[in-house]
C-alpha cells in the first residue's frame, strides 16, 4: 500500500455538523467526482486522513481532521 503523495497545501472545508463521513467529504471538497470514484479511491488505499491511509468510506471525520488524496488535502472544520 502506498500513501498519497505530500499536498502541496490544505483547504478548509468548514461543515455544518460536529462530523462528516470521509466519502461524503471527499465529494464536498472535490477531490472525488462522485460517491463511485469517492469508492474506489479508498478502496486503493489513495485517501489519508491524519497522515494515515484510511480504507473506510464510512470513517467519521471532525473538526481538525485533514484528509488527503492525489497531492490535495482538505482539514475539516466547522460552521459551515
């Protein structure tokens, strides 16, 4: 497994709740078209969350938490 290549810098993606699911996440930030590539992206062990490769679309993510893929990054926060 290989872990995605180190972003270049990190967007906030402010939420309206106290959490996000990651595929849902990856969909909002544009980082996955749509839930199917959003699938398979996990699936291939592309995604980390906290500098960590994440295989669960369903991970729950909070405030704080920064999600990366294909040397974009995304922190999660909130208010949005």
């Amino acid at each position: 497994m290989t872990s995605s290549p180190t972003p270049r810098h990190t967007d906030d993606l402010p939420i309206r709740d106290d959490m996000i699911r990651l595929g849902q996440a990856l969909k909002l930030a544009n980082l996955a078209e749509d839930g199917a590539q959003a699938r398979s992206l996990v699936e291939e062990g592309q995604v980390s969350v906290n500098g960590e490769v994440e295989t669960r679309r369903g991970r729950q993510l909070h405030p704080g938490d920064v999600v990366s893929t294909g040397g974009a990054a995304v922190r999660i926060t909130a208010g949005g």
